[in-house]
C-alpha cells in the first residue's frame, strides 16, 4: 500500500487558483461550499469524491462530510459507523508522512468498508486512490482530514501540491461555516474541560465522562475503552455519587463547571 508523500509543487493555472481562492474567502454557507467544492476545485484537483472528517479521528471523535457528484458517496456519510474504519486509517497515513499530503492506495481497504452497504462498497472499489493531507489544532487536540478520492490509480505527481495550496481556504471555510450535523464547539469544550477538572472522580471515571461528554452512549463508551455495557453502567452510578446529580446532563455540566475553575 504506497503511503508515500508526494510531490507539493503543481503546475497549475494561476488564473484557475486566484479565481478559486478568491471564492473560497467568500463563501458564507454551506450551499455555497458544496458548490465550490464541485465547481472550479474540480479543475484544479479532479476527483471523484472529496471527504471531509472533522474532530479527534484518531479516537474515532467525528464528523464526516461528503462531497461529490454521486448520491451513493455522499450516503457515506450519513451511514453511522461507515467511514470511521477508514478515515482513521487516511489519518494514520497522513501522520506517517510526518503530517505532509500522501496518497494512499485504496485496494487494501475493503476490509475497513464493512459497515457500509454493499452498494456503497462497490462505489468506494471503483476508487483506487486517495490525496489525502489535513490541519491539526494542538490546543483543542483536533484535527480536520481531507481526502480527495480519485479513480484514477496514478494520480498525477503534483495531485498532493494541488490539495496542499488548496487547503487553507477549505480548512478555513469548514472553521467558519456551519455544516449541519457537525459536533458543536460546546461538547468539545465540555470534554476539554472534564480532562482538566479537579480530580474528583478516577481515572477510567474521567475517561467515561469524556466519552459521556461527546454524547456516546453506554454500548458505545464500553466498546471503545473494551469494558462490558455493565461496568459502564456501574462506573456511571459511582459518578453520579461522587458528583451527587441525578443524570449524564448534570454530570457533565458539573464537572465543565469544575474544570472551568480548576
């Protein structure tokens, strides 16, 4: 599976790229975002999907946005648990390229596909290649992944540059303008702020809450730290406790309110 980083100097048409960067500073909706992204960013970098996953990917803490020509791509997103499996795998590819825009071959990856439907897998099989490259926000802990995903198995040499020039302006559409269905600041902050609280609770306490924190249910939450729904279930009743509230809201307001003020 070829990871490597590739090349980051495009020959492009600088007309093309003032043109779509001067559309990408005034997009002001998401309508207008979809447009751009299936518009003149084509030209510049052809794909047949670009994918976007916002959050902590490598805990698997996202959102997922799809965007492309192809109803069956876009569904991917709006499949839970479909695309997870694979964007946290283009993140890892990415962070092997020391954080530099790779492409990643995608005929290895069936296996990460199997939450999705059939129909949707062979839509993804029909896509050999991904110019993946992202933005990471070390204060919050986040990261913004993008994938632009191309049937084309040797993509051009310069594919990684193109996505690289392009990325401040996606990256800085995607801070400013609401995309429906995106975890919303407050829940990131909430868990930034459990991480910081007094230390009220235990250690796998504190890691249930922030988990709690990012609206994971109790399945979910055992799934992901590989304890059983009934530990969970027996940690919550400890927390509850300890923080005397009756349920998860006021829990986790309580230990935002203590974290706030540690």
């Amino acid at each position: 599976m070829n990871n490597n980083m590739i090349s980051t100097t495009p020959q492009r048409d600088a007309a093309l790229f003032l043109r779509i960067a001067a559309q990408g500073a005034a997009l002001s909706s998401h309508s207008d975002l979809t447009q751009w992204l299936q518009g003149d960013v084509q030209r510049w970098l052809s794909h047949d999907a670009m994918v976007v996953a916002c959050g902590d990917v490598h805990s698997g803490r996202l959102h997922c946005e799809v965007f492309s020509g192809s109803g069956v791509l876009r569904s991917l997103a709006t499949t839970p648990g479909c695309m997870e499996p694979l964007l946290g795998y283009l993140r890892d590819c990415w962070a092997a390229a020391q954080h530099a825009p790779c492409q990643v071959e995608l005929v290895e990856c069936e296996p990460l596909l199997r939450d999705c439907t059939p129909v949707q897998r062979q839509a993804l099989a029909g896509m050999h290649a991904a110019i993946v490259h992202g933005t990471m926000n070390r204060l919050r802990g986040t990261q913004r992944i993008f994938a632009a995903l191309t049937p084309d198995p040797h993509p051009p040499a310069g594919a990684g540059g193109a996505l690289k020039l392009l990325l401040p302006f996606m990256d800085s559409a995607f801070g400013r303008i609401p995309v429906p269905g995106a975890p919303t600041e407050s829940r990131a902050e909430a868990c930034a702020a459990i991480t910081t609280a007094p230390h009220v609770l235990s250690e796998r306490e504190r890691q249930i809450m922030q988990w709690v924190a990012l609206g994971k249910t109790n399945p979910e939450i055992g799934c992901i730290l590989s304890i059983s729904e009934f530990t969970v279930k027996n940690h919550m009743k400890s927390i509850f406790g300890k923080l005397d509230v009756a349920n998860r809201a006021q829990a986790v307001a309580k230990l935002t309110r203590l974290g706030a003020h540690a």
